[in-house]
C-alpha cells in the first residue's frame, strides 16, 4: 500500500493544496483585519495560530522533498558514474 511518503505526485498535489490553504487564509486575515469585535478578533487570533503552524509544515515539506531530490540525483549520479557537471547534464537531456 502507498503512503504519501511514496508518491512523489501526492507529495507535489499535497504541497500545492497546502501552499493554496495557506494563501487564501493570508488573504482572509488581510480582508478582514477591519472587524474589531471580540468574535472576529478571536477567529482572526486562531487562525493566525494555525496559518503559523501550516507554514512550519510547508516548510518542513519542502525541506524534505528537497532532501529526497537530492539523494535521488546523488544516488543516479553514482549509478551512472556521472563525475562531472557536464556529464549530469547531457545524461538530464536523454
């Protein structure tokens, strides 16, 4: 059974859904900082708190996808004894 950890299009979809979350609670935030009611305050503070908290996990994403991009290309660089920039580069576009 794959997880989300084994499908690098899931990862990529979930990253994206997450940034897309992210932007549109911004902008939720930025259109309504006019509401001085306790309520909203109160809504505007728990979301800020949890947009915060999204972020982190982006950036924790990314950070790990990143981490696995590299291993991949170091891995297929030592497969295909690749030593030099100019050879990663011509195998890239084969």
């Amino acid at each position: 059974m794959n997880t989300p950890d084994d499908n690098p299009q899931t990862q990529e979809r979930l990253i994206g859904d997450l940034r897309l979350v992210i932007e549109n609670a911004e902008e939720l935030l930025k259109n309504t900082d006019h509401y001085t009611s306790v309520l909203y305050q109160n809504a505007r503070t728990k979301l800020s708190m949890a947009l915060n908290a999204a972020n982190e996990e982006l950036e924790r994403f990314e950070d790990a996808q990143l981490t696995r991009m590299m291993e991949a290309t170091r891995l297929a660089n030592e497969r295909f004894a690749d030593n030099s920039g100019e050879a990663r580069v011509l195998r890239a576009f084969h």
